[in-house]
C-alpha cells in the first residue's frame, strides 16, 4: 500500500478517533474513559500483531531502546489522554476548535522539540508553514 494512501487512512481514522473522544469525555470520568480506550487499543494491536505473526511468522523485533521508547510514549500519551479528557468534559470546549488547536500546538512542540533534541533542519518553506499553524492556531482560538 501507497504511503500517501496510508497517510489519508491515518488521517481519517485519527479524525474520527478526536471526535470519539469528545463524545466520550462528557459521558464518562476521565481517567475510567482514557483507561478504556488504552485497553481497547492494546486489544486492538494484539489481535494485530497475531494476525501478522500467524501470516508471515516474523522475527519479533524491538531493541533496547525500543522498549524504552515505547514504554515512554504509552506514559506520555495516558497523560496527555487523561488531560484532554477534562479538557473536553466542559460543553463550553467544542470539538471543532479545542482539538485543532491541541493538535497545532503539539505539531509545535514536535517540530522544536526535534529540532533541539534530533538535530533535524528546516527549510525556509518548513519555516512558513510553521507560521501559518502558528497564526491558524491564533485564528482558531479569536
């Protein structure tokens, strides 16, 4: 599969992902709610991950630091779901504002976090583009 058609997919799935959680956080505690979509999303991967083995019978293949990083990025993203799920509790955040504005600011803070910790370069159209999510971030909050 194309990786730009794995793109839209992801794309898609992630904006119906954002409009279930709003849904959710006003019809449950936010802990309780966040731990359930971790479990269904651990369930998820598991019958995944199955299927593949049963299919190609990889190599399971993960180093050191892989099991680091990814036990990191679960802690960081119960966290960051636990918030957001109060964040949305209140009917004055509405899904359509409160979620891309989220969603700008954490493309920010990933863009400067890898450009200090990765190293990584910008362009100078990187650079514009950056400020177009900045000022759209600002529009999205008038």
């Amino acid at each position: 599969m194309k990786i730009g058609l794995l793109a839209l997919i992801s794309a898609v799935l992630f904006g119906g992902y954002d409009l279930v959680i709003k849904l959710t956080a006003t019809k449950s505690d936010p802990a309780l709610g966040a731990l359930l979509v971790q479990v269904s999303s651990a369930i998820t991967l598991a019958i995944i991950l199955t299927i593949q083995f049963l299919r190609k019978r990889p190599e399971v293949m993960i180093s050191n630091d892989g099991w680091k990083y990814s036990i990191l990025a679960g802690v960081l993203i119960s966290i960051a779901l636990y918030a957001l799920f109060i964040v949305l509790r209140s009917p004055q955040n509405q899904a359509s504002t409160t979620l891309p504005s989220i969603l700008i600011g954490r493309n920010i803070v990933l863009i400067m976090l890898s450009l200090v910790l990765l190293g990584e370069k910008l362009t100078k159209l990187q650079i514009l583009g950056l400020l177009l999510g900045i000022a759209g971030l600002g529009i999205i909050n008038l």
